[in-house]
C-alpha cells in the first residue's frame, strides 16, 4: 500500500496525511492520531525516506553551534526548530564545543550533501575560514547567526554588539565604575571584538584609560578561565566592576567573586551578556544584556529555507541585524 | 591522491592522518593541524563519506531528547559526546520537544537505517510504545537514559528516583513541613512516577495524609504550569513547600512564588530536581537533587557502542543505576 492508497483509505488527502505523519502544525493533533492509529492498524509503513533520497536531503536542515549549555544557542535552536517544524523539516544539531578542528570535521562531513541547508554559529576559535569558502564552492545554503565571518559573503543574522556592549560600559561609569574587567570570549570572533570595541569606546569617550591589564581574553576551557579571572582579581585589587561578554565568563564571574569573598555590587557591579531564565533570580539579581534568540533563529530558518527553496536568488547579502536589550538589576546597584 | 598516498607524502600511517582528520583525541592538536594545512596545501580532499555509506552510518549515532534547555540533558548529551568523539563517532542530536508524536516521527526517520545506534529519553507525554517495539523489529541498537520505558527489554541507565525523592520529601518533613505540594512533570513517564511514589512513601512513612488536591500533574507547556501552580498557590493557602520533579518545573516555582510574594523559604520551602550550573547563585540558594548527568551520558554511550560494536552479543537486560545527591542550601532554610 502506498501513500496514496492509504490516503484514499482513510478519505483524506494524501498531503494531508504526509504532513500528519510529519507532525506539520497544520493538521490538528485529533487528525493526527487518528492518522497514526490507522496507519498502525492498516499496517501501512510510510516509508518516504529511504526511497527518496533526495527529498530526505532536502527536508534536513543541519545547525552548528558552539555550546549547548548557553541559554542563547539553546533559545536560538527552539527559534529554528519552530520554523522548521512549520515546513515540515527535521533539523539536526551538531555542538562544536568551541573547537576549531571539530568545526572543520563538522561541515566536512556536512558538505557531502547529506543536509539541505547549514545554520551555523562559529566555534570562539576559528580563526581559518576555507571550511566555510568550501561550503559556497559546493552550492550548500548556509546561514551565519551571532557569530558570523565577516570576511564572507553570506547571509548573516547577527545583533548589535557594538553598540549592546557600549551601552552595558556607559551604564556601568554611570555608576561610578572607573576600572572596568572585561571578559573577552574569543579573539577571533567578530562578535566578540564588536562587544570589546563597544567597551574602549565607551571608556575613551569618558576620558577613561583603556588599560589592557584589565582585559583577560579567554579560552573555551572554564577551569582555565577560573583560575585567570581569579589571578586578575587577586592582583589587580582596584577593579571595581566586571563586564563578561559571554553567558559562561558571567557565570563563572558570580563563581569566582563568590569563592573570593567579593560582594556583589558592593565591591564589584557586574554585567554580562545572558539569555538565562533566571537572570532576575540569581543572588544579586543579574544586569544582563540579552540577545533576541528566539528572533535570531526565526530569521536565520526563514532564509535559510529561501534560499534552499528559491535556488535562483542569491541571498548571501542578506543581513539582518537585531536589537539586544540591557535589563538593569541589582548585580550593579 | 588517497588516503593512503596522502598520508606517505607526510610520512606517517594512514591510520594517524584518519584521526587526524577525524579529529580523535589520540592524535595531537600539532599534528592535526599539520595535516589539515597539508592536506589544504596538496589539494587532498579527504572524502571517506560519499564513497562509504556505511561507515558513515556506523561512524554516527543518534541523541534523543525531550528538551534543549534543561541543562540535565545538556550534561548527558555532554557525556555522550566526550565518549563518541574517543571513538571517532558523530552525534546528531533530536529535540521531541515532549512531543509524543514528534518522537514518532523521529524514531521513524531513524529507524530507516541512518545511524549505527540511538541513545534516548522518552517525552513526557509518550505512553505508547509501538515506536520504540519498531526499532527493537529492525534490530536498532538502542539505550534508554532517565526517562525509560519500563515495558520493554532495552538496556537502561537511570538513577535512583524513589530514593531521591524519598530524602528530598523526608528533608522537608524534618523542616517541619507538613503540606508538601508535588509538581508532576508526566503522568506517564516511569522517572516522574518513581518520583511520586517516593514522594507518597515518604508522607505515608511520617504518617502524614497524602492530599491528591497538592499534586499537580503538569504539562509540557510552561504557560499552562504557571497559570495552574498559580491556582494552586491561591487556593491551597497552607501549603508549607513545594517539590519540583523537574527543573522546569522548579524555575517555574523560583518565578510563581515571586509574582505571588511569597517569600521562598519563610513562607514556603522549595527543592527540586535540577542540574543548573547557577543553583548555589539563586536568591535564595536552591536546595536541589542532582543527577548524575555527564557520569549517565558516559553510561549509555559506552553500553551503545559496545552493542554497535559486538552485535552478536545481547545488552538488552543491561540496567546500570547511578545515584543523585541532595545538596542541601537555602531554599528549604
């Protein structure tokens, strides 16, 4: 039995019943067990996959992303996976862990053609781009989000990080804070130089010193970044805030201060870049700067899914650029 | 140029530059990165997966899981990966989003033969189980983790979720509470039942009432659990603690309790299940029942490639049980 002879058993369209067995949130839940339960019963197996390849190829989209234990990559994939659900695509999630080789490994495997599209968010280490011009060689749709190449075209969904990162700085000399730490993420990644040239700017434009001993650039390894941050506030004793341009470095920050005996705000305000749920219930409350994930995905699958399905156009120069909002609490009272 | 001429122009073993390529943890970063150079500068382009289908399908296994933002399957997912990448194996992660019928679909998508095993935590709503019997039928190798399904003869990696739940309830009994609220996170799954008959035994044991009107059977939508803890916070007015069987479900209690005014612990003491980084940071600090979340990831990995690996030998009746630990903190103060 086929789809369409199953379809027709059950006097619904054969559409209908392909995208309830792929749970499409356009048929009803009611439509769709009633789906499967016959199907069940009729011993009818859909089997679209193996006997069309293609479309298996075409109905897959891949995301890369760096860390799965950041509130934002996380809220980004729900973004894209709502999308995608709505178009009836499977995605599938690979997690670079911050490493430029398993990045390489990653669209290497990828541009075998075994995915539709790639949505992708650069490992804070990658510092070589020939594994994404190898992408573009090959025709594979991609989409950069957050943590984009700037030396490629190609459709980009980023935030205001520049400007996010200014603000974060001037509301923290508006409290009084003249020796600001800044926690860099990576050196490579132009999201996190956009939020490190938002922070000197903010500082030269008040007639503050930009002093580099106050800059700690991190690695993707949290022991490593514990033990550093622990060194800069052990010697430099005048630091009177923190600024951590990534979810991680805030978290670790809250750590550190904690195992120092520092209070928060008292001796040091804190900000940090953050899409926790919690934020507004950590011990003190978190000033964070957030990023529109949810939105980020959206935009990043609805290109996506453009440009696999409109091959003719070309969209890598797309780019869309979303606001980031700083939320004031008590971490910098 | 292959493999093999490629690797004697570097004079080293074909089996080297392999992992090199494969970025396996055996091989040096200096050496991997030589080889990619090499490999970039002599044009050789590796391409074992077009032209072997099924070391492709061997070399990748699938990750099944309810929920991306709950960081207990973001540790597990963490300790699958730190065993796969030893063995050279890709993951491709898959969100159920505890979706019953997205599950199906995945499995279905899965089941047609396009990884070498699957590791996997049932969605909240799942009660039926036909989808996975299919995957037993096609000779899938197969692990359940944490949210099991107790009908079937699969290997399994749980904790100890009676027991748990038993000293978390005996804990608050000891704080002098006597009208526990239990949030249920499935009806169905036999991690959230465990949780409740340990959370039953307990009261029973202290000759306490088990009240049906202070357990609350939760769904997978966090807007319909806030609206019902609410109801239920306004009308139970004596309830003295809340235990949350999930993490969700305890972020949600941290932000009901707030827009309600209820100061946690005076007025009602909290503990729950959870494996948030941040849960010694909370305001106030979270009393909370960890699992074992990396150790588990590490379990049902290992178990996974041993049956991918030795299909001759039968790990069905595998059940490894780790233990959580209650760490105690001010929540329940």
């Amino acid at each position: 039995m086929n789809l369409k002879e199953f379809a027709k058993a059950l006097n619904l369209s054969a559409s209908t019943v392909s995208r309830a067995l792929n749970d499409s949130h356009e048929i009803s839940t009611k439509t769709k067990l009633r789906v499967l339960e016959l199907a069940k019963e009729m011993n009818f197996e859909p089997n679209p996959f193996a006997s069309n390849l293609r479309r298996q190829k075409n109905k897959t989209i891949a995301v890369v992303v760096p860390d799965i234990t950041n509130h934002f990559f996380a809220k980004v994939i729900e973004g894209i996976e709502s999308i995608a659900q709505e178009k009836g695509y499977h995605i599938l999630i690979y997690f670079t862990l911050d490493s430029y080789l398993k990045e390489v490994a990653t669209l290497r495997l990828l541009s075998n053609g075994r995915v539709g599209g790639i949505i992708l968010s650069l490992s804070a280490e990658t510092n070589n781009y020939d594994h994404i011009r190898e992408l573009k060689k090959r025709n594979i749709p991609f989409v950069f989000f957050d943590r984009v190449c700037e030396e490629i075209e190609a459709a980009k969904v980023t935030t205001d990080n520049k400007t996010a990162a200014h603000q974060a700085t001037k509301y923290l000399l508006e409290r009084g804070c003249r020796r600001i730490a800044f926690l860099n993420f990576s050196e490579f990644t132009a999201t996190s130089i956009k939020r490190k040239i938002g922070y000197i700017d903010a500082l030269t434009q008040n007639n503050i010193e930009v002093d580099t001993a106050l800059i700690l650039n991190c690695s993707t390894n949290k022991k490593e970044n514990i033990e550093a941050l622990t060194h800069l506030l052990t010697t430099q004793k005048d630091v009177d805030a923190i600024f951590a341009s990534s979810e991680n470095l805030s978290i670790i920050s809250y750590q550190v201060c904690e195992s120092l005996g520092i209070n928060i705000p008292q001796q040091i305000k804190l900000i940090g870049f953050s899409n926790m749920t919690l934020a507004a219930h950590l011990n003190p409350s978190f000033t964070c700067i957030t990023q529109p994930a949810f939105e980020i995905g959206n935009e990043a699958a609805t290109i996506l899914f453009k440009s696999i399905e409109k091959p003719h156009i070309d969209y890598s120069d797309t780019l869309i650029q979303l606001n980031s909002s700083l939320v004031k609490r008590n971490s910098t009272n």
